[in-house]
C-alpha cells in the first residue's frame, strides 16, 4: 500500500520535479556564462593595462629621445 501510494505522489510530482531540473538547469547556465563574462573582463583588463604600460614607456622613449642636448662649457662641464 506505501508503494502504491509513493509511486503516486512522485506521478504527482514530476511535473513540479522536471520545472525544478529546468531551473537549476537554467540558473546554472548562467553562472556559466558569467563566469565567461568575468574572465573575459579580466582579460581585457589585463591587455588594457598593458597597453597602457607599453604606450608610457614609449611616451617617455620619444621625450627622451627629443631633449636637446645641452651644450657644455670651456671645461666640457654643462652650464649651470
């Protein structure tokens, strides 16, 4: 009788059941797909960055290279 009443009330349940697979099926996904999204932040964030580094160095390269030389005195010593 306990068996025939169980295999009833999970007859009754699985379409409750199935909708809460579908759910966590669901939401699963879209953990997934924000963890993706993150990394992919993440990513850019980090070749941002180094664009950025490499863009001063090559800033300060170009300042660097631009400076006039100053013109030394009788000594060879540079003017004050």
């Amino acid at each position: 009788m306990w068996e025939l009443n169980h295999n009833n009330c999970l007859v009754s349940h699985a379409p409750l059941l199935a909708q809460m697979r579908a759910e966590l099926a669901s939401i699963g996904e879209k953990e997934r797909i924000l963890k993706e999204r993150r990394a992919d932040r993440e990513a850019y964030r980090y070749l941002l960055e180094a664009h950025r580094l490499t863009a001063r160095e090559c800033f300060f390269d170009e300042l660097l290279l631009n400076v006039a030389p100053q013109e030394g005195g009788e000594d060879g010593q540079l003017a004050a």
